[in-house]
C-alpha cells in the first residue's frame, strides 16, 4: 500500500504496524466486515417480511394457514436459535439439491439416500463443482441469509403477533362500522398502526440480529470472526510480518465493533422511537405533547 | 430394557464413562436419543450454576447501578454495557483467548479434610472458562433486569418504608428487594430461559470439547455429520430443549406464584406467551 512497505523485515515501530494493517490479506479482513454489513441489510428486510406474513398467517381464518403460523412463531420460543441455524443451512441444501435432482435427471434409479451418504446426479449438484470460487461462496452466503431470515423472521412475527393485538379494540370496530371488510380493515386501520406498538421489539430484535451475526462463522462463511482467528494466529519468520498469538487483540477489536455497533443503533432507534410516537394515543406520545 | 445398551454406553458419554468411542456406523436411535440425552447434562449444568451464581450478582450490579455515588455506578454500568453490547459468541472467543495466555499457575486450598490443587488452566476448560463467561453474561443482563424493576418499585411503598422508620439494609431487605423480585420475575424468566439456549454455543465457540465429551448440540451436529441427515438429531434435540424450556417455565412460575401470594386475583399468573426478547 504504502511506498516504504517494499522489505517489511526493515521495518519497525508505527511503520511496521502500518504496512501490516494494510496488506492484503487484511484487506479480505476489512471486506468481511462488509459481508457482516450486508448480510444485515439484506436479512433485516426479509425477516420483517416473513414475520409479517406469519403474523398476518396467524389471524387467518383457514385453520391449517392458522396452525402454521402458530406453529412457526411458538418454535423460537422453545428451541436455541443456534440449533435452527445448523439444521436449516443443511435441510436448505439438500432440499435444493433434491428439488434439482427430481426435475434435471428423472430417469436416475439409485436412491439419494445411501446408508451415510447423499448422493444426487451430477447435474443436480449446487453449485456445480466447476463453477468458480465466487459461485460457492455467494451460494453459501444465499444459504446463510435464507436461515437467518427464516429464524429472525420468526423473533419478528412474535412481535408483530403482539403489535397487531395491541391496537385498540375501538379502531377494528369503526372500521368494521364503516362497512370495511376485513381485508380493508386489516390494511387501511390495523396495519398502519401497529408500527408504533411493533417498534420497541423490533428495536430489540434488531439488537438479537446483530448480536448474530457472528453466527455466520458456524454456518461456513469466512466472515470478521474466521479472518480473526485466521490473521491473529501466531506467524513464524517464514512470513513477511511475523507475530506471535495476536488472537486476543483482533477478537478485541471485535468486541469493541460490536459495543459501537450497538450503541450506535441504540441511539439511532431511540429516536425513531421518539419521532414515531409524535401524536400517538399512547404514553410516549402523550409524553411528547404534554413537553410541546 | 429401551435402549439398554444405547444408556450402558452412552449415558454418561458426555462426562467421560463408558464407551469410549462415538458409535460411527449404524448409528441407530436409541444412539441418537441417549447420546444426545447425555450432552444435556452440560447444558442443564452451565445454566443451573449460571443461573445461581449470577442471581447474586447481578442483584449487586442492580444496587449498585442504582446508587447516588459514581465509584459505584460508573463501573456497574460499564460492565452491563460491555456485556449487553457485545455477542456472546465473540466473549466465547476473547475469553478462551484470554484464557490460554495466562501463566500456568497452581494453588493449594486446604478444605479441611482433602487438599484441592487449583490451577489456571482449568480456566482454559469449558466447564470453568465457559461457566464464567455465561456467568457474567447472564449477571448483566439480569442485572439490567432488576436495575429497571428497582427503579419500578412504587413510590408508596418507599415512603412506607420510611414511616416505619426502617432505613439501609432493613429496607432493602423488608421492602426493596421483594418487590423488585416481583416486578422483574417475568423478564427474569425470560432470561433464564435465553441463557439455557445460549449454553448451546460454548463447545463451538474455542472451548475444546475435550475427548468428545461435548453437550447436546455438540453431539447433534456429530451426528448430523456423520449421516449427512438433519431430520433425525436436530428434532431429538429440540423437544429436548422444549422440555427443558417447559420445566423451567413451572419452576419459575411456581416461584413467581410465591412472589406474588399476598396480591388478589389475576395478578399472580406468570404471563402464558414470555416475552423472547433478551
């Protein structure tokens, strides 16, 4: 990066540690902290829409629609999240493979299943083998964003669930003697707002996500916390920027993202919080006029 | 005898009795169901002792964040916040991290009758290291639990209190304390029943589950590796953890019953749906 950074075993003190964060592989260290950041993008919005479908699923009238979204919102609540994270990444997998399988080869005799093995045509196999390296990796990342919507979507639903019961009973009965039909009232009075009743546990929930997001470790992607064990392990003189163990400090540096990271949405979310309930029927709002 | 065999070996698996090795071919269920059964002896171990030890602690955090003095607070809040603010999973880490670079020492503690070496690298081992970890993460978050309710407790009953003349730890312990217990009772179940899904990360953070004696996730995810079939050992698992969620729902509703004993009415029923947000 830097002109003095040509012979890195002269190198000493600020400098040393200069060209060092700013070498390659470090670079790949700064690009996963992207990878964190967009899975969030992308997963926040994905489980808000699956939550609200099962939320909406849970007022249905058609009982089996109903006892899905029951059932789909009372998982979380029993069973570690951590355990749906394994278990989805490969059940997604191999339902892929197996959807995959059914429609390219349908003349294929040998069962998928054999004793320990899993065995689909090659056709079939996602992604295929000689697909590049940028292929695998954005799959297994698609992989990781669908388990996370599915499980967080579940957190969201929870809430929703609440939100949708919070709003006064009153609102749903003007509606109702304005001639709305369901649909109309569901749309037009309880969904616009619920959000300020939704608002503190999504609040909490995006906090859950956050906190994570260091999962994705788990699921096999190379994010912060694979690159920090990974850069942080001790290095012989073999390398150009030999260290000893430096996991400590890199998982530090984490820890220390993390806490802004937090904080910041914290700050952030308060102050939604605040605008939102600006002329509410509820505490905050009354709050909020009584200070005007 | 059901699965007879399946319990002789694999029982106690998880504590290092029995068979030695993991079963590898013909996995059957009763393997799955027993073996995965005796990892849960870990889980219920961290969160039982988790649970016990931060109590105490985390009622003092609650005090003292609570204080007028800042020598008090400023630390108190600073520990929540750390805690609270950062993933478990990279605490795991940082700690196990930590915790291998310390000097390996060891101390004598003369208990009486037996002599007990303790050393350092048992910090570096999963039931101690991660025991901490889990035991200052759930201290912090309760004690935000309690700073909240502590800060609920009605105004009425303080001056109460007052009239009565009781002042300090009289106070504290006749009229602070057991409304604060009362009015953080729900969330502190919901805590409780987060830290037990929370025990599931220890053996995939850097803990080493040494010699496969690992919990009830550990040998879950063994054996969906090992047949490359999630339906069998995730579900086992889950109704496990439901189980376990539910009994800790009765436990903590009985206590929530006794709580609650001199309030009239509807008052005293633990809310049926718990709130899952930490």
């Amino acid at each position: 990066m830097f002109a003095f950074c040509e012979d890195p075993s002269a190198l000493e003190g600020a400098r040393w540690f200069a060209c060092y964060l700013t070498n390659g592989v470090h670079f790949k260290f700064y690009q996963s902290f992207l990878v964190v950041l967009l899975l969030l993008a992308v997963t926040a919005p994905t489980a808000l829409a699956f939550g609200f479908a099962a939320a909406s699923a849970t007022r249905s009238r058609i009982p089996p629609v109903r006892w899905f979204g029951n059932i789909y919102t009372a998982m979380v609540r029993g069973i570690p999240d951590i355990a749906f994270f394994l278990f989805f990444v490969i059940v997604l997998d191999q339902g892929i493979e197996y959807l995959r399988h059914n429609i390219v080869c349908p003349d294929w005799t040998d069962p998928i299943r054999q004793g320990a093995n899993f065995i689909v045509c090659p056709a079939a196999r996602t992604p295929q083998s000689s697909s590049p390296q940028f292929v695998h990796e954005a799959y297994n990342f698609a992989l990781a964003v669908f388990t996370y919507a599915i499980v967080f979507g579940a957190f969201c639903a929870n809430v929703l669930i609440g939100a949708m019961r919070a709003v006064p009973r009153a609102q749903m009965e003007t509606a109702e003697a304005y001639g709305m039909t369901r649909r109309q009232a569901f749309w037009r009075i309880l969904v616009p707002q619920m959000w300020v009743y939704a608002l503190p546990g999504l609040s909490n929930v995006w906090m859950i996500l956050i906190k994570a997001t260091p999962l994705l470790f788990l699921l096999g992607i190379e994010d912060i916390v694979y690159w920090a064990r990974e850069l942080g392990g001790s290095r012989t003189s073999q390398y150009a920027y030999p260290h000893p163990d430096w996991r400590l400090w890199y998982f530090l540096g984490l820890l220390v993202f993390y806490l802004a990271f937090t904080r910041v949405s914290e700050i952030v979310l308060a102050r939604l919080t605040r605008r939102l309930s600006h002329g509410q029927a509820t505490a905050a709002g009354e709050q909020a006029r009584r200070a005007a | 005898m059901i699965c007879g065999e399946a319990l002789q070996n694999y029982g106690l698996r998880s504590l290092g009795f029995g068979e030695r090795l993991l079963p590898r071919a013909d996995i059957t269920l009763c393997d799955q169901v027993v073996l995965i059964g005796s990892g849960l002896i870990w889980n219920v171990y961290f969160a039982i002792l988790a649970l016990c030890l931060g109590f105490f602690f985390s009622v003092a955090l609650a005090v003292a964040r609570n204080s007028p003095r800042a020598l008090l607070r400023k630390p108190a809040d600073w520990f929540v916040f750390v805690f609270r603010g950062s993933p478990l999973f990279i605490q795991f880490f940082l700690a196990y991290e930590a915790f291998v670079l310390l000097p390996r020492l060891g101390f004598d503690l003369d208990l009486g009758s037996m002599e007990l070496t303790v050393e350092t690298r048992w910090l570096a081992r999963a039931w101690l290291g991660a025991l901490l970890v889990l035991f200052l993460n759930t201290s912090a978050y309760a004690a935000q639990i309690f700073y909240g309710a502590l800060q609920s407790v009605p105004k009425g009953d303080l001056e109460a209190a007052d009239a009565y003349g009781m002042t300090g730890w009289k106070r504290f312990r006749r009229v602070v304390f057991p409304t604060m217990m009362r009015l953080a009772w729900p969330a502190y179940t919901n805590e409780a029943i987060f830290l037990f899904h929370a025990t599931t990360l220890v053996f995939f953070s850097s803990f080493p589950a040494f010699q496969q004696k690992g919990d009830a996730l550990y040998y879950a995810q063994y054996f969906a590796d090992r047949t490359f079939n999630p339906f069998v050992p995730y579900p086992i698992v889950a109704i496990y953890f439901v189980l376990v969620t539910l009994c800790i729902i009765a436990v903590f509703g009985a206590v929530n019953r006794r709580l609650n004993r001199h309030l009239p009415g509807e008052r005293t029923r633990i809310r049926y749906r718990p709130n899952l947000i930490r």
